[in-house]
C-alpha cells in the first residue's frame, strides 16, 4: 500500500541491505546455511515465445493490431528484457503477428541485447531524435495504423507522443490483454514463488530465534535479509513493526525497539529468478497477554475464511467481503474502519509483489486455476497493536492451494 518501493525500504529498514552491517549478517548467516537454488530453471526462450503468442491470440479476438510496453515486469515478462524507466524511452511493441520490435536509444542498444530473449527487430534513436517517431516508423513498417493498445503503466509523455507522430491512431486500453496473460501462472512460474517462499520460510526461521530484547527494525531486517541472501534469495523487502507501530499496517518513522510482552511484525519477501515471495508472521517477545492472544486467533481464523470462500468462477471480491463480514460480526469496522481491517484482504502477486486481481470488494474478476493471492487479512487497533498473517496460495481445479503452511499458533509462528 506505500506509494514506491523506496518507501517501502526506507521503513521497513531493508534499506540496510547495501550497508556493511548488512554484508556481515550475510556472511555470518552464510557460514550456517546453504543456497537452496541449485535446482532452479530460469525462464526459457521458448516459455517467452509461448507468452508473445499468448498475447497475439488474445490481441486478434479484440482486433487489437499492436501492444506498446515500457520497462518493467510485463517488459521482462514477455521479452525478457530488464532495463529501466527513464526520459529516454526503451519500448516494445508486439504486433499481432511476428516478432516484436524493441526501441531503445542508440548508445543503450548493446546493453538492451544482453537480456533480450526473443527474436525481434531492434530499432535505436539518437538524442536528437524522436522516439516516438520511431515507434510509429515500425508500426507503418508493419501496416500496423490501429487498434494499437498500450499498457496501464505506459508513461502519458509516450502515448502523447505517439499520438502526434500517428494523428489518426486509434489508441486502446491494453489491460485486458497483459493480465490475460499474466494472471494466470504456469507451472513453471509456480514452482519459483515456492522456491521463493521457501526461502523466505526458513530465513524467518533463521531470523526468530536470533531476535532479541533491545533490538530495532534495521538490525531485525538486515538479520532477515542476510539469511535471504545466504540461502540464493534476492532480498526484496523486510518490513519490521515493533510494539505500537504494528498497529499502522506498513509502520511509522517513530523509534523502535523490541521490549517484552509487545508485538513483533515481520513482513518479508524476495525474488527468484524474478518471482516473488510474500509472507508476514506476528508473535510477542516474551509472554502474550489475553487481548494480544485473542486478536491473533482472529487473524488466524480470517485467513482461513479467506481460503473456504476462494471458490472457481467467485468474484475475486467475494473473498474480501468474507472476511470482513466475520470481521464485523466480532465488533470490527464496519467495512474499512479501526479497529478492524483497513486495507484489501489479499493481492495478486508474481513477478511484482502486488499486482491485479485483488482480494477487495470492488474486485470481480473470476478466480481461475493459475491465479496467485496473497492471504493477509490483518487487524490493527490503533495506539494498541496490530497482528497480520499473511501466507499465499494459488487457485486449481480442487480450490486454493498454500505454498506454505500457515502459521500454526501465537508461539509457533513460523
């Protein structure tokens, strides 16, 4: 829910992962565990071709002629590309048939190469160029002069753009297109976030018992981080809540340290091979009072609410409005309100943490086998403390499936 992932590091305390402390938690934890990827297949060339004819599949049953794509993880997702956002544009272009085109600045066409994994047609722009101009030369090229769609996440700056340099382009919204490929995951792609979510397990367990009284979010992460890293993960966040800052969902700036009988939060994720993992645990330091206790065994519960209402062909909101309406009957909210559960009871998650369907109300998508969920329907009282409990699943022919155990009780979390 933070605005960037820069927020998101800068609270949790991740950010500690490029310090020297954090190098020294990685080799102490690397002296204890093993790298558990030995067995992890990259994404292949032909998996990347399977995705573009996906999309031209989809792309002929809209009369959709061509999708424009900026860097990011339907860039990667498709082509295989890892570059950046910048004022200077790098693009793909699929068309509806053929090989996709990649539009980059001239002097970056060799280090786009390196990560390309498709045939395609590259074509570069120099400074004093248009790259917008570019895109619509291809386009003419290939008698693509519309429908073409254009991601959600495309930069108004290139679709305006391209509008000048094609005055007469029919332009279109490309969602449907990207989530109908990307929602649903392949085997392949599921057996990444296991390995990432195994990672993520046993780097909590690492980190648990090394907890101690006195301790602030920055040393907890970089703990928590290290361990990742020990074990072949890529460290991606590790937000850390202590006492009453797990009462705000994604934490406050005020100063933290770990006391007794208050709230430890631990909400951590990494990345293999580009998929994600996203897990978070609650426990106390020292001994749970009764309203502590009593919050967790709620959480626990909604999130296995969240499980039996995942059905196939259910309105992806449905689950949310399980959960809350639970959430209710126990004297929280209504709806959004504190105390209670402020925010979506779950995400999408893949190749980027959060991403579309949603566990929200106003979600109503269709769960299909393939699709991956988040499971986090928290509860926080503010000034007090909060709990959240968050594992992830993905929806088969039999209903939802966990990629890892949930947390098994106040005590025994991980």
């Amino acid at each position: 829910m933070l605005t960037s992932r820069r927020d998101f590091l800068a609270m949790s305390g991740a950010a500690a992962l490029l310090s020297g402390p954090a190098r020294l938690f990685a080799q102490e934890a690397a002296a204890t565990l093993r790298p558990m990827t030995g067995d992890v297949v990259p994404i292949s060339r032909d998996e990347h071709l399977a995705r573009i004819a996906r999309a031209q599949r989809l792309m002929g049953e809209a009369g959709i002629l061509a999708l424009l794509i900026e860097p990011g993880a339907s860039m990667i997702y498709f082509t295989g590309v890892q570059w950046h956002l910048s004022e200077r544009l790098t693009a793909a272009i699929l068309p509806r048939t053929g090989e996709p085109c990649i539009v980059t600045p001239h002097f970056e066409e060799p280090s786009v190469r390196e990560s390309l994994k498709v045939p395609a047609d590259v074509r570069v722009w120099n400074e004093d160029e248009d790259p917008l101009v570019t895109v619509a030369g291809f386009l003419r090229d290939r008698r693509l002069a519309g429908p073409v769609a254009i991601e959600e996440r495309v930069r108004f700056f290139a679709v305006d753009g391209l509008r000048r340099a094609m005055p007469h382009l029919e332009i279109r919204n490309g969602t449907a297109i990207v989530r109908g490929c990307r929602m649903i995951k392949s085997a392949h792609e599921l057996a990444l976030m296991q390995k990432a979510t195994d990672i993520t397990i046993a780097a909590y367990r690492y980190t648990h018992s090394r907890i101690e009284r006195g301790m602030n979010p920055a040393r907890i992460g970089a703990i928590m981080n290290g361990a990742t890293e020990a074990l072949g993960g890529s460290p991606e966040f590790a937000l850390i809540l202590l006492g009453e800052a797990s009462a705000y969902p994604h934490g406050s700036g005020q100063p933290q340290a770990v006391r007794d009988g208050e709230v430890v939060l631990m909400d951590c994720g990494c990345t293999v091979e580009g998929y994600q993992s996203d897990i978070s645990r609650t426990f106390v330091f020292g001994r749970a009072n009764a309203e502590q206790r009593r919050v967790w065994d709620q959480v626990h519960e909604g999130q296995q609410i969240a499980i039996r209402a995942a059905q196939l062909g259910r309105p992806a909101g449905s689950v949310d409005d399980a959960v809350r309406a639970q959430y209710q009957r126990w004297g929280y909210g209504p709806g959004y309100r504190l105390p209670g559960l402020s925010h979506r009871t779950g995400h999408g998650i893949g190749m980027e943490v959060h991403e579309s369907p949603y566990l929200v109300r106003s979600d109503d998508t269709p769960l299909q086998p393939g699709m991956c969920f988040s499971d986090e329907p928290g509860l926080y009282v503010p000034g007090e403390f909060g709990v959240r409990l968050e594992d992830c699943w993905y929806m088969t022919e039999a209903g939802p499936k966990t990629f890892t155990p949930l947390a098994a009780s106040l005590e025994h979390p991980i």
